[in-house]
C-alpha cells in the first residue's frame, strides 16, 4: 500500500493522520506545503489532483482519499478502525 500524506506545519489533523496511519503499522511519504512545495498551489493541484482547501490531503495507491476524516473512514470501511478513529483489536 502506497500513502502519501500531504501536510503542512503546526496542522493538528496532520499530525493525527500521520499517526493514525503510523499507529496501524503503515509506512507513508509525507510531503509538506512549506518545504516541498513552497505554497505553490499550482503545484499542489498537480500532486493532489484538485484544488483543496484543508490539509492534510491523503493518497492511497495513488487515488486520492481526501482529508483526516475520509482517511479514519477509509480504514473503518476496511475494519481496521472505528469511526472514531481508535484502531480494532484483532
């Protein structure tokens, strides 16, 4: 599974994917609006694949998921957390 994680500095739900994402044994690639794109937007529509507002924005094997809450969506739909976000014991 390929996940990259869109990001920008001092962004709580950033953190929180990344952790999500982190705590489910998953490795990801972070790129963030300060250091990799230099608040190009341009730029970013082109990674993202749209114009977003919010960050984090998340890929999946190259098919964007969206948003810290589409991402806790995508893995409760998979069984892998609850809609809260707090990973199921197996």
């Amino acid at each position: 599974m390929e996940i990259v994680i869109y990001s920008k500095n001092n962004c709580q739900y950033c953190t929180k994917a990344k952790n999500l994402v982190k705590n489910l044994g998953l490795e990801y690639k972070e790129l963030t609006l300060e250091k990799d794109f230099d608040y190009d937007a341009e730029k970013l529509i082109e990674h993202v694949g749209k114009k977003v507002r919010t960050m984090p924005q998340i890929k999946i094997n190259g098919e964007l998921v969206g948003g810290y809450n589409q991402l806790v969506e995508y893995f409760a739909d998979k069984g892998k957390v609850n809609f809260k976000g707090e990973i199921i014991s197996e």
